[in-house]
C-alpha cells in the first residue's frame, strides 16, 4: 500500500528527480551566469570613473627630481626556508597549521555526528535490531562527506591522502568484523550500501563543486532545488484536482494553447512562483553572510551536508512520510555540534588575537595558474589573517563572493566599483578584517576603474602588512605590473615584500625593473635610507616550494601588537602561546 501513496511517490522519486535536474540546471546555470559576471566586471574595469579623485593618506605624490639611489641591492633567493625562519615567521607558520587542524577536528566531530544521526534513523525506520558493529558500520558510511568536508575547510594536501587510506582502512575493519559476525552477510552487500548511502550524493555534489563555479555552486543549486520544486509540484497539485484542471484545460485552449503548451505553463508558473521564494532565501543567506553568521567556507559545507541528508532520507520514506525529515535532523545535529565547538576552542577568540593583512598582487594574465596560488595561499594565510586584492579577469569568477554576485543578478555590481578618492576611503574603511565563527578570514577584492587602480593600489600597500606579488609570465608587457613594483619600492619596507618567479618569468627584465625601481627611490620611501636592499624571491616549480612561499610570506609579514576584543584584553595561557607573535 505504502508503494501507490502518491504522497510517498512524491517523496522518493519526484524528490530525487528535484535534486538531478536542480544539479544539472545549476551547473548550466553557473557556467552561464559567472561568465556574465567576468565580462561585466572586465567592462567596468576598462571604464574611468568620470569622478574628481581625491588624495588619501598614505598616497605619495610626485616629488621633484633626485639623486639616484647607489645603495647595492641583492636577490635573496629564498631557499628551505623553515630551516632559516626567524622565531616569528615559525610561530605565525604554526599557527595557521593548528588552526586548520582544530578546524578539522571540529568538522570530525560533527560530521559523525550527522553520520550517528542518521545511522539511528536507518536503524529506527527499518525496526533493525541493534548491534554495536552494524551501528559502527552504517556510521562509518554515513561519514564519508567529512573527508570532503575537510578538504574544502582546509586542504591539507598531503593529509588528504591520508585521511582517506585512514577512512578505508577503518572501513575494513569493520567491514571484516560485520563478516565475521553474520555468516549471511556478504562482501557485496556492504559495498553496495556504501555506493548506495555516497555514490549518488556525491555525484550530485562533484557537479557545483567544481573550482570554476564552486563560489556560486551552492547559491544557485538552492534557487534551482526551489524552482524545480515549485515546477513539480504546481503540476502534481493541478493534476490531482480534477475540477481545476478542468478550469485550467478550457480557458488554455481557449487561448490556444495545446496540451504540451498547457503542461510547459503549469511549469513556468511553479518554478516562477518558488523562484521568488528563493530569491528572498538567497537574500536571508547575504544578509546572513554580511553579519558573519555564514562564511563561504560554511555555505558550501552547509549545502553539502544538506545534499547527503536529502539523499539519505529519501529511502526511508517509505517507511513512513516524517522520515523525509531525519536528513534535516542530522544536518540540524551537525550545526548545534560544530558552532558549540568551534565556540567552545574558542576558534574566533585567538583568530582576533592578531589580524595581519595580506596584499596579493600578481600578472592577469596567468589565467589557471592564478586560480591555483589564490586557492594555496588562500587556504594557507586565511587561518591567521585577511587578504586584499585588486580585482582581475584571471580570478574574477574564482573570488566572486556572495553579496559580490547577488549585486550582479540585481544589476547593483556597478557600486562595489571604485570610483573616486571618497568611495576607497569608504571601501577601506568597510575592510572586513574580523575572522568568521569558523575562525577563517575572508578575501576583500577591490573592483576598480582603470582610473582608480593606482591610487587603490597605493592605499592598499601602505596599510598591508606583507606584501606578495606573483611575476609569473612576467614580461615587457605587463606594463600594470612594472608600475606596481615601482609603487611597491617607494611605499613598503623591502623586507615586507615577497615575490614569485618560475620559468616563464622574463628573469632579464624583471632584474631590470627592479634594479631601476630602486635606483628611481623617492626621497619619502622607507627604503631611500638602507645602507643595501635584497628582496625576497621564490621560484615555484610544479608542486614545490610551497612551503617556502608560506615561510617567505611568514618572515615578511610585519608583526602587530595584539589588539583588544571587544575593549577587552584577550587573556591567553600556555594554550595561547603559539597563537600570538
């Protein structure tokens, strides 16, 4: 009987019927969207602001000619840097490294027990005896999004690895025991619950998940769940009332429309109808993301656990209807546990501690290879600090955060733009340098005119703490970039900057630049008066040197006294230790 209630078809086949096409239609949707999105912010880009720019503080003006700066300067090519790290950069180094662990250990915590919380379901709907191994079994499997989870939260690339041969081999185990245990359990069967509990979320996952959408991935899969809802069930609604659709049939032929326009119709209504209900969630979600409730991090992960409790949930329908709702309850589980914890470890508590910022500049025309650095030093420095950039075609889809896209679905992305000397002030003083709940800082892209980009460009020099410049595929060119190290030599402390060179960098030229940026010193730069100048440069090859980056970027980053929370001094301990610097 439970098989013919239309109700419980709804639940099961039209549900997951949802989720397949929202995940399709979102990938399309994505794909189409961002590079709208990156053609409207390169258009901008390529506008002047048409505003009289005023002078900010910090902002050096031209001064009148000079003596040449004869000081020798040197190329200090950063090489094992750990080993020659000064007691700063380690302890600013470590401290990122333990702060992504406690960040996994939380997501661990949780992320089992979601799994717990759904291993009771399964056991409770289908009336399963209970059984310490079964229990452990069927957590074990319910567990497997916590290795993704992970990797987005932190990715530690290495620990990746490990952390899977770790799942598995627990796996085994227990899988070896479930054997031993139960003569007439096979092999087969174990594997084919654990392709049936993941095999399907994660496919569905993988599609918005992709590093080119996955900023506006989980946006746009809940605007496309929601419409598709809406399409499916106005339809169902009209097609089990009969005198409704009756009314419906005569007034559509009437207009004439045919029986397949008719259908079409009912659809367009639907999605239309659920899509404003998903515009005004989307805008629950920015607001939300605004006051620092949610994260980028947390939006994604969020959408992920979702995912895998709807899936998981959809069989045990049949079972009865409010076991539609244990998916809910597990994610529910999984966000009380995480937010206690991650308040509990006081995780934003030390993260407020110190606040240095990062200055990220780098050739736009590095295309991929930028997406790759952003997302390494992203994950690295955003433990322990903010980023600032200016932004580019290169990374214009791949930083795109909330609030920055839904300006552009509303036609609002025009005011994120700078405009005059007023407007950076305003952008400057609206930074966001305070971590979110989960302890991470956010990435601040500084849209300009090209007009704008210099002045934007000195502000921002003059107030980061370090500075990282990426010179890959450096070359004559790239006459953006000898301007900014130009106003790099004259405004940052030598010591304060980083760059990076790799085999496509023009090494003869980028020497030149820099030897006439030094020589060409204002008399107002912090570097007129050194007796000698060395830069920092590290040369990545494929998958090395990071550590040496992460070191570099460490050693230059000018340190700050802790500052008070809240008006009130942070109090640390033995436990603190390795967080202050």
């Amino acid at each position: 009987m439970r098989q013919s209630d239309p109700v419980t078809v709804a639940l099961t086949g039209q549900l997951f019927f949802i989720l397949v096409v929202s995940a399709i239609l979102a990938l399309m949707a994505s794909y189409l969207l961002l590079r709208l999105y990156r053609r409207a912010v390169i258009k901008s880009m390529r506008r002047v602001g048409g505003s009289e720019i005023l002078q900010p503080k910090g902002y050096l003006p031209p001064e009148p000619t000079h003596q040449p700066h004869e000081a020798p300067l040197n190329f200090n090519w950063i090489v094992r840097a750990a080993a020659n790290a000064s007691p700063a950069a380690g302890v600013l180094y470590r401290s990122s490294i333990r702060r992504r662990c406690l960040a996994a250990f939380v997501h661990v915590i949780a992320g089992c027990c979601f799994a717990a919380v759904m291993t009771a379901a399964f056991l409770l709907a289908g009336k399963l005896a209970f059984s310490p191994f079964r229990f452990l079994y069927i957590t074990w499997a319910s567990a497997w999004p916590i290795l993704i989870a992970i990797d987005l939260a932190v990715g530690f690339r290495r620990s990746k690895w490990i952390g899977f041969v770790i799942y598995f081999l627990v796996g085994g185990v227990l899988g070896s025991i479930s054997l031993a245990k139960s003569p007439n359990l096979k092999l087969a069967e174990l594997l084919y619950f654990w392709l049936d509990v993941n095999a399907p979320p994660t496919i569905l996952l993988l599609i918005f998940l992709n590093r080119r959408i996955r900023a506006v991935g989980p946006l746009v899969l809940v605007f496309m769940i929601l419409g598709v809802t809406g399409a499916t069930f106005f339809v169902t609604l009209i097609g089990n009332n009969f005198k409704l659709l009756k009314v419906l049939s005569d007034f559509t032929y009437s207009i004439g429309l045919s029986a397949t326009g008719t259908v079409i119709a009912l659809h367009l209504i639907g999605f239309a109808a659920f899509a404003i209900v998903a515009w005004l969630i989307l805008g629950s979600l920015r607001r939300l993301y605004e006051r620092k409730y949610l994260s980028e991090h947390s939006i994604t992960i969020d959408a992920m656990w979702l995912l895998f409790g709807i899936a998981n949930s959809i069989g045990l329908v049949f079972e009865g209807r409010l076991w539609i709702f244990s998916g809910l309850a597990a994610f529910i589980v999984y966000k009380i546990i995480g937010a206690g914890l991650f308040h509990l470890l006081r995780v934003q508590q030390r993260a407020k501690i110190n606040r240095p910022r990062l200055l990220f500049l780098r050739v736009f025309a590095l295309g991929k290879r930028s997406e790759n650095i952003f997302d390494a030093i992203g994950r690295f420095w955003r433990a322990v600090g903010s980023m600032q950039m200016i932004a580019g075609p290169d990374l214009a889809t791949t930083a795109v955060e909330p609030h920055e896209f839904l300006d552009f679905l509303s036609g609002r992305l025009d005011r994120r733009f700078i405009d005059s000397g007023r407007t950076l002030d305003l952008r400057i003083d609206q930074l966001d340098l305070q971590p979110d709940g989960d302890g991470q800082f956010r990435v601040t892209e500084f849209f300009c005119h090209d007009d704008t980009w210099k002045l934007t460009l000195a502000r921002l020099a003059d107030e980061s703490d370090a500075v990282l410049m990426d010179l890959r595929a450096f070359s004559p060119s790239n006459a953006g970039c000898v301007f900014e190290i130009n106003e790099l030599f004259n405004l940052v402390p030598l010591q304060r900057l980083v760059f990076i060179v790799d085999e496509s960098t023009d090494q003869k030229f980028m020497r030149e630049t820099v030897s006439e940026a030094w020589k060409g010193l204002r008399d107002r730069s912090p570097n007129r008066r050194l007796p000698a100048g060395e830069i920092a440069l590290v040369k990545l090859t494929r998958g090395s040197a990071m550590r040496d980056l992460f070191f570099a970027i460490c050693a230059a980053t000018r340190p700050r006294p802790a500052e008070a929370v809240n008006s009130t001094p942070p109090t640390t301990g033995p436990d603190d230790r390795e967080f202050t610097w």
